[in-house]
C-alpha cells in the first residue's frame, strides 16, 4: 500500500506547463483575462494558500484569513491614500507603505494566533470565525481607519503604474508573488519549523511529551500565515483601488473557504486551482440571465458537487486520474475515494 | 530477570510521594508512592483500569496529578510540563500508538530526536538537520525499520508501528524511559525482539515498563510493582512477585493469557 504525502503534487511537466501559459498569459489572453480574472486568480489563491498551508500543515482550518487579508489592505490605503477619502490620509509612498502594512497584520495575526492556540477543530473555526467578524465591524464602526464608504484611490507603486491602463504590470507581480509563496510554502514544510508543524498536527500530545512547545508552535504558524494572507491583501488593494467593509465580510471569508475546499484543503496548488473555478464562475454566472443574482447558488451547487466527488477537492480528484491512468484499466482497481483524516494526508490508493 | 545493577542505597532517580489523579468522582490513581533508582528495570502490573497509564501520564506530565510531588533527578517536576520533563531526560511510550500518521517514518524520528533540542522554529534547513536524519535511520535500524525510512507512517502495519513508538522514546536520549504495553498486539516473534531489544537497552537507562505479558514483563525487570484500583500493593522482586498470593488471586489467576491484546 502507498500513500500520498500532503506535498504531493502536480508532476514536473505540468507545472513547468501552467508556469509557460501563466508567463505568455499577457500574449495569449485579452487584457480583460489579465486585469480582472487572471489577477484575481493570483492574488485570491494567495489568501486561499495561506488557509490552505494551515489546514494540510497544522491541522488548522482558519476563517480569519480573509480578515488579516483585509487588514492589510485597510493598512495600505489608510497609509498611501492623500486627500478626499474616508481613513488616515497619512499620503506615504506606496513603497514605505508595505513593509509596515505587513508588520500590522502579521502583528495582529500573532494575537489572533495566540489566543486561538489553544482551541482545536470547531472550537478553532469558531474562533477565527468572531475575528472575522470582529474585524468586519471594527472598520465599518471605526469612521477614522475606514468606515462603511471604505477608501478609495488607493496609489499603486510607480513601476506599476496605473493598473487600467497597465493590467500586465500588476498581473506580473501578483505570478511572481504567487510563485514565491508557493515555492516558500513548499520549502518551510521540509525545515525542522514546518515538519514540527506537521507533527503537531497529526499528535500534538506526542509533539509535547517530546519536548516541543505546541501553543508557541501554532501561534507562530499562524503569524506566518497572516504574512502570506497580508500578501494578497497588498495586491487586492492595488488592484481595487478600493477597500471597504464588504471586502472581508463574512460573504468573502466563506468565499475563500470555498476556493480553498474546491482547490482541495489537503493540497497548495489547489489554491490557485480553486481561485481559478471561483473567478471564472463568478464572471460568467454574472452573463447569464437567469444565474446572475443566483450566483451564490450555483457556486454552491458546484461546491457541493465537488465536494461529493472528492473530498480532497480538485486537486484529490487530479490525483487519482493520475492514479487511474498510470494503472492503466486493470479491473478491481478502483481507487478508493477522500481521506479518514479530513485533511487528506492519508490517502490509500491500492 | 537481568542483574542490573542497582546501587543500593543510590538516590532514586523518580521519586512519588502521595501521588493522587481524580477523573470527576473517580480516584483513577490514589497514594502512591513509588521509588525507582537510576538503571532499575521496573514491571508495573496490574489488571485493566488498575490506574496505571494514568500514573505514566501525570509522571510524564501529559497531564497533571490532583495530589502528592513527584520528584525526577531531585528536582519538583509537578509543575514542569511535558516537553519541559523531557528536556530533563524522561522518554515514553504509549499504549495506543501516538505517531506522526502523516509523515514518513524518518520524519518520525526526525522529529523525536528534533524535540530535545534547540531550533524547532529554524525556517530553513541547515547542516545538522543531515546529523540528525542519521540518527533518525540508526535509530529506526535499531528497531528493525531500516527499510521503511520513507515510509508513510499512517500505512505500517500495527507492530511496526509499535517498533516506532519504542524507536521515538529512545530517540530523545533519556534517562528514564516509561514503556506503557510496548509488547500490545505484537505477533510472539515481534514480542521475542521486543524483549531482546529491551535487554540490550544501556544499563544506564532507567526503565518502567507496563507490561500485561508476563514473559515480557519479568524477563525485563528487577523490581514489579503491582497496582490494583488505583493503589499500589505489592513491590517486590519477580520471585516474590511470582510467589505472592494476592496477586495469583487478583492477576495472574485471573487473566493471564491472550489478556495483553486488549487497549490495542
Ligand atoms: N482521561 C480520563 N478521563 C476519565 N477517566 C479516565 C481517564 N483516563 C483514565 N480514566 C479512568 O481511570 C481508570 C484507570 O485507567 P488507566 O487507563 O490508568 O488504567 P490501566 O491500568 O492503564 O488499564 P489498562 O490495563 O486497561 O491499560 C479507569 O477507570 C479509566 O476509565
Ligand atoms: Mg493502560
């Protein structure tokens, strides 16, 4: 019997692929694909990895990313905006602005962290679910940070220029970022930080009685995660312009939940997978007729849908084709469907 | 029975003194006071329920005891959590196997060796890590794992997962090691190398061990402490053990074979 790490992943030849196509997008697609969809994808599978390397490496499911994402983005346009809106007005250059919008929302992201570590499973989702909401009201009520109007004019930098008129210069930073992410996902889960991390989530009773520190882990797992989420949130208030109290209320955090769960939790490329499925629905729903205010129905429907087939998502049900071509048709051989474990690590496949 | 040598009159290297754990209403542990000296090999019998993984537990600092001090190299450990007693040098086992289901076996112990040291925050890979994989293989060697270091915890077979939890308790260098059931659910050939392996631990090593099997059990040890809901009742050699006519009436008369498969 073989088993599939939670690493496992797309075979060399079909990343350097979708690498290829994400590259000469800009050549290929309009710039609609580009500026709107395909930037969304980028930017949206970052915030959906940062849950996603939480749930498949920590055993965490946290519902509060969408919320340090949105804190970012509430640091960068209090920071960067001068003049007629709604927040501090502080007029930085978008430059100077980053590094402390990162500091904040990882800062945060460690209190978030710290109170949370101690709780598992619902009791965790629950949690990370209040900060969500509290974060939501905090910016709707605190008319100094933001208020309900939210803040407009957000600057981008200027070797990005404006974003209407240079859609591919922001679509670049944001694959160039998602790469990153995605290779240093990748790297911590081999040091001795992520593998710790693994092992407290498959028995942190063990991980402690072998000298580990498990509250201090988690929590420091989650900063890291609030910096990735932070990320996204930098290049969604770039690509808006605009950041307002929807941004990261409670629709958009399940949002990304379902980007996530569609993706496959178990799996980081199935961030941007699942960002690709949510994008794409919800533009073209929109289109037609009788969809367009129901989308939130047929997404669901597509979620739900997903879900039955493969428990893992997208990226379980990639696997096992993969599994079913390699085996070529040999009777008796079906495989056998989702994980035991919820987070998918485990996944027989004779 | 081994003639470890054990320094009489050398300070104990565990030490209970009153040691107490409620469940609600239920005294899981009561009383106990319990001396084990530095290399003694300790059998710690006693029928189901008798308290003894709770023992193991508020010793290990997995959870906390509800009354008495225990005392681990002369030091009040009560306080201390479990990653802080192992650092002191205490190594366990436990009775349902708590393993890395995720990882590969190498992870395991990768991670077993990891814990008693520094750097468990270090985001990125160094020289040393190649060090401690080393000792993770010779580690998993010494358990007759060597050609499973890759695999993936989660699908071994139950006694090689048995073999991985003695592998991890020993990882940590401790001075004292507690074994709860090693030998559970392990085929009479697997229970055999158990044993040897037992027997060829560092006579330096201080070992309680749990054991329902008792080939295994007084084979290993010099001293068997027999516990009986909640409370300790007998101690004595095996020979004593062997002779005493409370414990034919409460253990060995009772449920003697095919009993060590349970809490599998
Ligand atoms: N976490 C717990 N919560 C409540 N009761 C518990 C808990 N752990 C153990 N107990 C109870 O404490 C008593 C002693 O249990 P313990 O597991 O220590 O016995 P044991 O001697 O190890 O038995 P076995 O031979 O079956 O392993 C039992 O009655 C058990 O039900
Ligand atoms: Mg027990």
């Amino acid at each position: 019997m073989s088993a599939r790490r939670p690493t496992a992943s797309l075979d060399r030849g079909t990343a350097a692929v979708l690498v290829a196509i994400a590259i000469l997008a800009p050549l290929i697609f309009n710039t609609y694909w580009i500026g709107t969809l395909l930037t969304q994808m980028l930017f949206l599978g970052i915030v959906a990895a940062s849950l996603i390397f939480l749930s498949a490496y920590g055993g965490m499911v946290s519902l509060a990313q969408v919320a340090l994402y949105g804190i970012a983005g509430f640091a960068i346009g209090n920071l960067t905006t001068n003049g007629n809106t709604k927040g501090l007005n502080l007029g930085w250059t978008p430059l100077a602005a980053i590094p402390v919008a990162l500091a904040i929302t990882i800062g945060l992201g460690l209190l978030f962290g710290a109170l949370s570590s101690r709780s598992v499973g619902i009791y965790f989702l629950m949690i990370t679910l209040t900060f969500s909401v509290i974060a939501n009201l905090f910016f709707g009520q605190v008319t100094s940070l933001s208020g309900f109007g939210g803040i407009s004019g957000i600057p981008a930098p200027g070797f990005i220029g404006n974003v209407d008129h240079h859609p591919d210069r922001l679509y670049y930073l944001a694959l160039v970022l998602a790469l990153l992410v995605y290779a240093l996902l990748r790297y911590i889960a081999r040091t001795p930080f992520g593998l710790t991390l693994q092992g407290i989530r498959d028995d942190p009773v063990r991980m402690s009685s072998l000298g580990y520190n498990v509250t201090l882990h988690r929590t420091l797992a989650f900063g890291f995660a609030s910096f990735i989420a932070a990320i996204g949130g930098v290049l969604f208030a770039y690509w808006n312009g605009h950041i307002d109290p929807a941004t990261i209320g409670l629709g958009a955090t399940i949002d990304v939940l379902v980007v996530a769960v569609i993706g496959g939790l178990s799996r980081l490329e199935g961030a941007w997978l699942g960002a690709l499925v949510f994008v794409l629905i919800n533009n073209y729903a929109q289109r037609i007729g009788f969809v367009s205010d129901r989308f939130h129905t047929l997404i669901g429907v597509v979620f739900l849908v997903i879900v039955l087939l493969s428990p893992d998502g997208l990226m379980g049900l990639w696997g096992r084709l993969g599994d079913l071509r390699r085996r070529g048709e040999r009777p008796g051989q079906a495989p056998t469907g989702g994980s035991e474990r919820g987070s998918g690590e485990l996944e027989p496949t004779v | 029975m081994t003639e470890n040598a054990v320094t009489p009159g050398a300070a104990p290297i565990l030490r209970l003194r009153g040691v107490g754990r409620r469940f609600g209403g239920l005294d899981a542990v009561s009383d106990v006071d319990l001396d084990v000296g530095p290399g003694e090999r300790r059998a710690i019998l006693g029928p189901n329920g008798a308290g003894k993984t709770t023992l193991f537990n508020v010793i290990s600092g997995d959870m906390p005891a509800t009354a008495g001090t225990i005392e681990f190299l002369g030091e009040d450990v009560g306080q201390i959590p479990a990653s802080g007693r192992s650092k002191r040098g205490m190594g366990r086992t436990y009775q349902k196997s708590r393993l890395f289901l995720g990882l590969s076996v190498e992870d395991n112990l990768y991670l077993a060796v990891l814990g008693n040291q520094t750097g468990h925050l270090r985001p990125f890979r160094r020289s040393r890590d190649g060090d401690i994989r080393e000792r993770a293989r010779e580690l998993a060697g010494a358990v007759g794992l060597q050609g499973k270091c890759d695999a993936l915890v989660g699908s071994m077979s139950h006694g090689e997962q048995r073999q991985l939890e003695v592998a991890m308790a020993r990882a940590g260098d401790p001075k004292l090691m507690l074994l709860d059931e090693p030998a559970s659910g392990l085929s009479r050939g697997e229970r055999v190398a158990l044993t040897d392996l037992l027997l060829e631990l560092d006579p330096s090593i201080t070992l309680i061990l749990i054991e329902h099997d008792m080939d295994v059990a007084l084979r290993v040890a010099n001293r068997v402490t027999m516990m009986h809901d909640g409370r300790k009742i007998v101690e004595g050699t095996p020979d004593e053990i062997r002779a005493n006519d409370l414990v034919h009436e409460l253990y060995l008369g009772g449920r003697v074979a095919g009993a060590e498969e349970d809490g599998a």
